[in-house]
C-alpha cells in the first residue's frame, strides 16, 4: 500500500511532498508515526535517530519501506565543535554511524546540526574552523556511502549553546570545498526567516546545487521558556512562507518539504490532529507557491 | 567637580571612556544614576528618554552638566514601521522630538531601534523599505540639529517584534544613501556577536565613517522569560570581548563604551554594587583592547 491510496486526502497528490518529521510528534514511536502519515496522507517521514535506534537501522528501514513511505531526511549529525582530540574522534565516529544508518534508511540526507561554543570556550572563529575539519574528516565516508551532509544554519540564538553556524551564506561558504553532491544545506524557515541575505542565498544555494532539504515551521513569540521549544505551526507565527516557499521554487528545489515543530502544545495534542492540522497548513500556506512551480515546469 | 576626581577609581584614567547606560542601573532616577555614575567615577551616561522627561529635558541637560559627565547618546529613537499613515507621522514626530531631546543633551546620538513587523504583517520587505522611507524623511531634520541617527542592529531573535535590522550589514546598507554624520551604527555586542560577518562589517563601518557607538555586556543562557532581558553582565556569558573590541578598536573607534544590561537578577542588586562590578569587568574585559589601541597611537 502507498501513502497516495490511503486517508482523507488520498483522492489528491496535494501532500505529495509533505514529509512528517518524527520530532512533530515526538512522543510518537516510529511505528505510530508511520501509522499516523499513512491515516493521513503523509507519503514520507524525517526521521530522528532515537527512533530508529528503538527498533534498530535494518528494522526501521523495512518498516517505513514496508509502508511504502519514504524517508526524506536523517536527524541528526554534527556537533563537531569539541577542541579535545578525543572528543573530535568520538564525534567522527558517532557521524560516520549516522551516515550508515542514512545509507541503511534509504535517505541521502543527513541533517547536521554543527554544535555550539565547548564549555567555557568563547573563541568562535576557532569553533568553527573545527567544524570546518570535521566536515573534511567526513565527506569521504559520506561520498562512499551516497550520502550528503546537509549543512543546517540554526537560528543565532542558539549560537552558543548549539551552532555556531548561523546562516544560509555561512553554510554555503563552508560547505564549497566539497563536492555539491556530497556536502548540501538546508533551508529551516524558523532559523532563517530574518536573514535580510535570505532571498540571495537561496539563490545563491540553488546555482551551486547545495539546497538539500526544505524544512517549515513558524516563528511564535514569545520565545518558549525553552527556547528549542518555540516552533510554531505554520500560521501561528510571524513567517511569510509565500516569499520563502518561492524562492525556494526558483532555486529550483522539488524535494520533500518537512515539517519539524518542537512545541509543547502540539506534544500534547492527539497525534492525528496535529498531522490533520499540519496537512491543512500545508496545503494553504506552503504549497501554493510549490505548486505554481510544478505548473511552470508543465508550461 | 568631574568625575575623573571622584570615586574609588579616582586615581587612574581607566574608566575615561565607559559610560553607564542608564537602562543597566533600571530603578534609579536620572539624579540617582548622576550621583552612582559620580562616586564610581565613571564620566559619561547613556541616557534612556523616560529618565529625562521625568525631570524634562532643559533640566536634565543642566543636571548631567553640572555634575560634570558628558553624555554618550540618547536612548532611544526608532520603531519606524509603521504601514498605517496616521501612526508613520506620529513616528516621525517623535523622533523630530527625540532628535531636539538628544541635542539639547548635548550628545550627537541618537539610538534608533528601528521596530519589528507590524501586528499581522509578515511582509518583512515591505517593512524593512518603509524603515528605509522614514530615516530619508528624518535625516533633514537631524542633520539640523547636528545629531546622528545611529542605527542598531537587534539580535534576529527580536526581529519579529523589536526590530527588523538583524545585522551590521544590513545597517550598513541602509545608512548608505545619507552623510555619514547624520547616519550612523552602533556594534552591541549582545545582538551582533554570533555574526560570522561580524569582523568584515566592524571594518567596513570604519572605512565608511559609521560607527557612532559600542555598547557592551554579554549573552547569557538560557535566554530569560521575557528574552529582553537576556542581557549579562561582561564575563557572566559567552561573548568574546577580546575579539570584537579588537575589531572596534581596529575600525578607529575612540568614543564611549556604554554598558547597557537589562536583566533581572542586575537590576534587583543595589546600584553602587552594579556599577564596582560593571567598572571591573570593564577593566578586566574591555578595556585591554581599547587601551593597546591607546597605546598604539602613542607610539
């Protein structure tokens, strides 16, 4: 079975590249979480190591392709800022097994959420030259296995405590001396929304072949208590996903658009509400511009 | 009397360029910060607008000079986004009257918080040009009164509500059409230090005769409840003081260092207490750029 001939919205290809990222729902087990996009017409997954790690690589593969979903994208690597030796060796090694399990789940994608200042440690421009060598230790297993590292710029605020890169042209930057096809970036809404560059990054990202993914959420204020917790639903919050969307479009992006929301209230929503809520927002505010491209394409 | 003959720190010049902003030392009235700012010896004031008017304008001009400190720039001016006709007038009437305020204080800057979106606007571009659209329409009347507009960049965390200048850069640009003695920009550390742009746009404000102010004080985490008030006392966070007071220092800069903190926890302490800390941390912190730079000159 597909995800096409299943749920609600089945009779239409609208939620053709919507893919549910499993932190949306993240009290959800992965089995749930399959059993939740095909109720609802969602035909591929982001998924995030804790949950394949509960069932093991080989079996999550199988599950999600015994569904017929896809996965479009792995979460996460990274975190390749330590300055200890033996701290870099394990975070190479813990990023080499997360391209494995990339390759095993059938995603080229492997997200990368680069890391933050070490403890103590205020010398930025050092942190990322490390992560600049970690990036290079990497790509030569990522090219053997098929994978790409997806670069992701987090918004500044989490620049001390989670990544020290900060945006879309900062990713590019240093993902050029790889190969396109090995080292890409990605485009989260919520991180990038205010960047006065964005427009010419995403162009920019585009002529370069780097734009791996497209992930969707909205910016709510106030900021949560936790501030890896203020994601939105798209058109709760303050983002326009109409300029955004397009230029993506004419970036020439036509992959999976994820929706990854960390927000307490939607975890404490029933799953398939927020998926039916999710489908809807999607449909009205993310795809129009998706779907204009798909009719120039035609034209 | 002057400051320089005052206060604990009376014998050295250290503190002859630090300015204490009075939003740092929150519940004191402008003649209490006078008297605080006198027995630290500390010579100057950042003054916020609510401590002048509760005295008025000629008077607080008057008090500040007698008591023989200077002045380093007016907070605030700004919050030019406005759509609607009716409240872009009033905006720009009260920056005029900001304008007048700040040069009968006799201090040539005016810190422009330049607004977030407007309530259910998403159009960051529309807003960002309308800003573009008042600062032309304020630069006559600031150029007369011989005081700058000086253009902060807000961390893109306040981008939505405070204010849609997220970085150097863009302030740049945005100063670009007018005199760069009507139009400048002011590095805050808080805002700007995740900037991987940082560096090259501290030297680009230098060449292009913009920077107008520094303030100091650090980035705190976690990020407080109300996220304005996030700001840290210099040492508390991660900011590297070294680093960006290089590139203030490099860039020319030989004005006031203000120290401007809002947070919580600072203000609830007594006020002689903040400002031992804020004059050592300075010394400490802040300082040793500034003064190799001193140094630099004499030699």
């Amino acid at each position: 079975m597909t995800a096409t001939t299943q749920g609600p919205v089945a009779t239409t290809t609208r939620l053709q590249r919507l893919s549910l990222n499993t932190a949306t729902t993240k009290y959800w087990t992965l089995q749930q979480a399959i059993d939740g996009a095909l109720r609802a017409g969602i035909p591929a997954l982001g998924v995030w190591r804790d949950r394949v790690a509960e069932v093991g690589t080989q079996r999550a593969a199988q599950m999600i392709r015994d569904a017929g979903l896809r996965v479009s994208s792995l979460c996460r690597g990274g975190f390749l800022t330590a300055a200890d030796p033996v701290e870099q060796r394990a975070a190479v090694a813990d990023n080499r097994a997360a391209i494995s399990e990339a390759a095993t789940l059938g995603t080229d994608s492997l997200i990368m959420v680069i890391g933050g200042l070490p403890d103590g440690d205020r010398d930025i421009a050092g942190a990322r030259q490390r992560v600049a060598d970690r990036i290079a230790d990497l790509v030569p297993y990522a090219r053997e296995h098929g994978v790409r590292l997806v670069l992701e710029p987090l918004h500044p605020m989490y620049c001390a405590d989670r990544a020290v890169l900060s945006t879309l042209g900062q990713a590019l930057d240093l993902a050029a001396p790889h190969p396109a096809d090995t080292v890409g970036v990605v485009v989260d809404t919520f991180h990038v929304w205010w960047d006065p560059a964005l427009a010419e990054q995403i162009a920019r990202a585009g002529r370069e072949d780097r734009l791996a993914a497209y992930q969707v959420c909205d910016w709510n204020l106030p900021i949560a208590a936790d501030a890896l917790l203020s994601r939105g639903m798209m058109g709760d919050g303050h983002i326009d996903f109409d300029a955004i969307g397009g230029w993506v479009r004419d970036a020439g992006y036509t992959g999976d658009i994820e929706v990854e929301i960390f927000n307490a209230d939607i975890w404490a929503t029933d799953g398939d509400q927020v998926l039916a809520t999710m489908a809807q927002r999607y449909v009205d505010l993310v795809l129009p511009t998706a779907e204009h491209n798909i009719h120039q394409k035609g034209g």
